[in-house]
C-alpha cells in the first residue's frame, strides 16, 4: 500500500520535481515543499473560520398560487351570461370588465328605490308639518312623535335601497331622474377585484347565474407557495423564517430562493409528513403552479462554530489531523477533534484556532508523504 502511495507522488509531481523521497522534512511531524511541488500537486487552502453551521434537509414539494392572493369572483346580480371580455389564461388589471350579465335584478333594484324615495320625501314632509304645529301647540305630542317614527323609518328603508343599487355600481344621487318603467332590464358587469391571471373560467355564453354562482377564479401569480412535505426525523428542524433553494426540472440550471413562511402544525395522516410553505417572488412567471418541486432548506445547526471544509481532515491511525499552513512552504501536522458535520464543512472542536489556514486540496498527498518519512526512519 505504501509503495502505491509513493508511486502516485511521482507520477503526480513528474519529472520537473523532485520525488516524494527528496522533500525536504524538517524536524517534528512537518512536511515541506517547494513552489514548484506545491504547483504540481495542485495544493490548495482554506482558512479555519467561525460561523453558522448548518444541514442539508431535502424536501419534495408542488408549486401553488398563493391563496391569500386567489379569489373566487361572484356575480353582483343573477341573470345571463351574454358576453365574455376575458377568458381562461389572460392578464387583467383591477376593474377590468370579465363579462356582462342580462339582469333583472337591476330593474327591481331601481324599483324599490323609487318607491323608498317616494315614502321617504312623503314622511319627511308630514314630520316636517307635524313637528311646526306640535310646536304651535296645535296637535298633540303622540302625533308629533308617530311622524318622526314613520320618517326615520322611511329613510332607514331608502338608505337600504340605495345601498342595494351601490352593490350594481349605480349611484343614484349622481344620475338624472328616471322612472321605474325605465328599467325593464339591464347588463351588469363582471369586473376584477384585483390585478391578476384567470386561472379558472366556470362560465360560457347564455349561462343562468345567481348571486352565489362562483364564475372565475382569479389568481395574484406575482408571488407563489412551493407546498413541500416533511418526513418525521426533520419536523423538529424545520421552522419559519429558514431560508430556502427551489429547483424545478423545467429549469436545471436555475435555483429559486424564498423563505419559509408557514409550518403546519396536524400531521398528514395518510403520508405521515407535515405540509411546509415556501413563498416565491415570480415576477418573472416562470413558476407554474401545478409543477414538481425539490426544496433545499439549509438549518443552523450551531449558531458559532469553528469549521474547515471536510477535505481538510484527514484519519491518520486512530487520530484525525489537518495540515497547517505555516509559510515558506512548510505545513504542520496537527491533530484535531471534530464534531458535527454538514455539506461543505466539518466542526473542529479542539486543535485549531480560527484564522489558521489549512491544506484542503492536497492533504491527502501530505499524510501520504509523513507516513513514507515516518516509515523510511522506523
């Protein structure tokens, strides 16, 4: 084993270096080399540094709209789908008109506002009269009081209906006097409560409909959830605020950052996994709701730790070591405790300090020549 060890040194170094044999070996557990040996061998460090250490968590999850921007819209009145200004798939603006309804409702609306009037202006005059001959003594104060009853009353009637005919967009106070005939029938329109995409069209031409008759779903895709599902061993890990890495296979080559905005708190009982919300910025629209998702959730482990990328360490007998940086080409062997281990790093808890630079790339070469030196002196 250790004359294959050898054999790779020189192969790696080549004829322009010296072989392993010929490093130059200071006294104590240190290996030193040259400029040329260390470009040869492709050496490289990282410095020991302090920081958050964290864990990979893979979740599988689906891209969704998000509901707190998705709206069922419902009609402002029954009657008959007679045209269609928008259909499934388009982009429209708040108050955009999405169709027109034939309604009866209006006419009856108009009508009943037309008579609340008539009551109101009528009540209004007679208290009006009552209350100047009460004060004159003329009548008495029971009918003085019956008359200010029946006009609050009148009024609390035509507020209603004036309230029924805002409800069709139709202000009264601000159109000319017309009469109840007028009004044999009407077409209200259906328009978008909010900015967004039809993502759902439940009507066609000539459809009966009432007021509790859902006609689109409206959906806000400037924003969208990934609904990804958490085995057992990560719920305790998982919380709200960690950050997040979404991949979809329609773009491999593209990672989609967002937050984790919910956790929820009932298990799935046929899955045994519990439901995560990742919230997307999707200005771009290339998150379709209805796609596959991997979610990657990086969790803190430690909130400081002292690490060096795993590269670094190496087993040497029951010991684990790195190799230090000290210059001129010279790189100390150093034993190390380790702890926790993530992608990416590893957690030294005793043997190095932070700051202190560290043979990743190539490390495994250095041992290789301490143990041939080691060797050779035994």
């Amino acid at each position: 084993m250790r004359a294959l060890v050898v054999a790779f040194f020189v192969i790696l170094l080549g004829s322009e270096a010296v072989i392993a044999g010929d490093v130059e070996q200071p006294a104590g557990q240190d290996v030193k080399l040259t400029s040329k040996q260390i470009e040869l061998i492709g050496l490289k460090t990282a410095v020991a540094s302090e920081g958050v250490l964290t864990r990979d968590i893979w979740l599988n999850g689906e891209v969704t709209a998000d509901q707190d921007r998705t709206l069922q819209i419902m009609p402002k009145a029954g009657g008959v789908i007679v045209e269609l200004k928008k259909t499934l798939g388009d982009d429209v603006r708040a108050n955009d008109t999405l169709a027109l309804i034939e309604s009866q409702d209006i006419p009856a609306a108009w009508a009943t506002y037309d008579v609340a009037r008539s009551k109101a202006d009528l009540a209004d005059n007679q208290f009006a009269r009552n209350e100047t001959l009460w004060n004159k003594k003329v009548i008495a104060e029971e009918d003085y009081l019956v008359s200010k009853q029946g006009a609050t009353e009148a009024q609390a009637q035509l507020k209603a209906a004036v309230q029924k005919l805002a409800l069709f967009g139709i202000d009264p106070t601000k159109m000319p006097e017309m009469a109840s005939a007028n009004f044999t029938s009407s077409r209200v329109p259906v328009t978008a409560p909010m900015t967004g995409t039809i993502v759902e069209k439940k009507i066609a031409i000539g459809d009966q409909v009432t007021e509790q008759s859902p006609l689109f779903r409206l959906a806000n895709l400037d924003k969208v959830w990934v609904i990804a599902n958490a085995f057992e061993p990560d719920m305790a890990s998982l919380k709200v605020g960690l950050q997040a890495s979404v991949k979809l296979r329609a773009y491999p080559q593209r990672t989609f950052e967002g937050t984790i905005t919910w956790v929820s708190q009932v298990l799935d009982e046929k899955t045994r996994t519990l439901a995560v919300r990742v919230e997307l910025d999707n200005q771009e629209r290339l998150l379709k709701p209805g796609s596959f998702a991997r979610v990657l959730v990086l969790v803190p482990e430690k909130s400081t730790s002292l690490s060096v990328p795993p590269a670094a360490v190496q087993r040497q007998d029951k010991d684990q070591i790195v190799f230090v940086d000290e210059g001129s080409g010279v790189y100390k062997r150093r034993v190390v405790k380790t702890a926790l281990q993530a992608p990416g790093a590893i957690e030294i808890v005793q043997g190095l300090k932070a700051g202190e630079r560290v043979v990743t790339e190539g490390s495994f070469v250095l041992k290789s020549e301490l143990e041939k030196s080691n060797f050779g002196e035994d």
